[in-house]
C-alpha cells in the first residue's frame, strides 16, 4: 500500500512541477530556470519541442550520473527525465494556461509558476522513489568532488545558463532570483510531504501488525 502512495504522490509532484514549467515558460520574456532557459534556445534553435528537451538532457544527465554514481538513480529517476517533459509538451498543447499579458499580471504569473514549481520538486522528491535527473547529477558530481551541493549547483546552473543564453534563450530578472524562490519552497514541501509519508507508513505498519496478531 505504502508503495502506491509513494508512486502516486510522485506524480503528482512531477505534474505541479510541470505546470509550474509550463506556466513560466509562457512568461518566458521575464526571464526562466536556468535549465529550461537552454531547453527553450534548443527548441528555437533547433527545433522538437521543448518537452523532447527536456527529455533529451535529462537523459544525457542520468548517463552521466549514472557512471559517477548509480546510487541516485532509481526508477522514479527515469519516470521523471520521460514524464516532465511529455506534461510540459501537454499542457502547451491543451493550451489552457495564462498566456503573457506583457503588463503587470506577468509578474504574478512567473511567481506563481515559481512557486508551483518548488512544491512540485519538493513532492516528488519526498516520495522516495528516485531523484529528478538534474538532482541526481549535481549530487553525484558533488561526491565525486568531494564539493559542497550548493557549490556544485551554483556552477553547474550557471554554466547552464550561459550556454543557454549564447543560443540565444530567454534571459531576464527572473533568470537569477528563481533559486531564492525556489528553494525554500522546495525544502518546506519537500519535509512536510516527507513527514506525512513516513507517518501514513508508520500507521499502516501498525495496521499490519494487529492484523497478523
């Protein structure tokens, strides 16, 4: 039972983080994630879709990961790198989110995918079943380097992100202040989720317990 909680509250996650991706990236003229700041120039540039990026990079991210450090790559990882990127893709298609106004209800919008973004990321992540590919990287280059995460982060993104403006992908203000946003949001749902999963397993072990007895 305890697994089926695990996988639906992943997904779950991973489909508020890809709202959350897909409601910014319609703001995109205000600046975007680093990481989607490349997946949009690679589209532009080349062509796909933003979402067979996202894909595509993520894969390139578990390879990498995956020869530096299998530890962080479980099933959910995989689920992840294919499921963002199909939601993103989606959810362009229907076409039903916010679209810019290129007035003041922009700002509202990207701080608002911003911060469904940090929950989404936090949820998933709780569930336990494996982290997201750009997670999982950073991790496991960090133990390579025997580096600080944040450390590892802070470069990691910003080379990212300079890649992705040289190919000409979609730079502003809020390019540099998501992490501020983000991350607490990330850690606080990422906890809360974490507690209430381990309590629901706790309680069903009880259960599991008095019914053998």
């Amino acid at each position: 039972m305890i697994h089926i909680i695990r996988w639906a509250v992943f997904i779950i996650g991973v489909m508020l983080f890809s709202v959350g991706i897909t409601v910014a990236i319609n703001v995109q003229h205000l600046g975007i994630h680093p990481w989607d700041v490349l997946n949009v120039a690679l589209f532009e540039r080349i062509g796909l879709s933003i979402g067979s990026w996202t894909i595509i990079i993520s894969g390139v991210l578990i390879m990498v990961s995956w020869i530096l450090d299998k530890r962080y790559i479980k099933l959910g990882t995989f689920f992840n790198a294919f499921l963002v990127g199909v939601f993103v893709d989606l959810l362009m298609w229907l076409d039903f989110l916010p679209k810019a106004t290129h007035a003041w209800p922009d700002i509202f919008m990207i701080i608002t995918g911003i911060v469904i973004m940090g929950v989404g990321g936090g949820v998933y992540n709780a569930a336990g079943v494996g982290s997201g590919p750009r997670d999982g990287f950073m991790l496991s280059i960090s133990d390579k380097l025997r580096a600080p995460i944040r450390r590892i982060r802070i470069i990691t993104e910003s080379l990212v992100l300079l890649l992705g403006l040289i190919l000409g992908g979609p730079v502003f203000v809020f390019t540099f202040i998501f992490t501020f946003i983000q991350s607490p949001l990330f850690q606080f749902s990422y906890l809360k989720m974490r507690g209430l999963i381990d309590l629901i397993e706790v309680s069903l072990k009880k259960q599991s317990s008095k019914s053998s007895a």
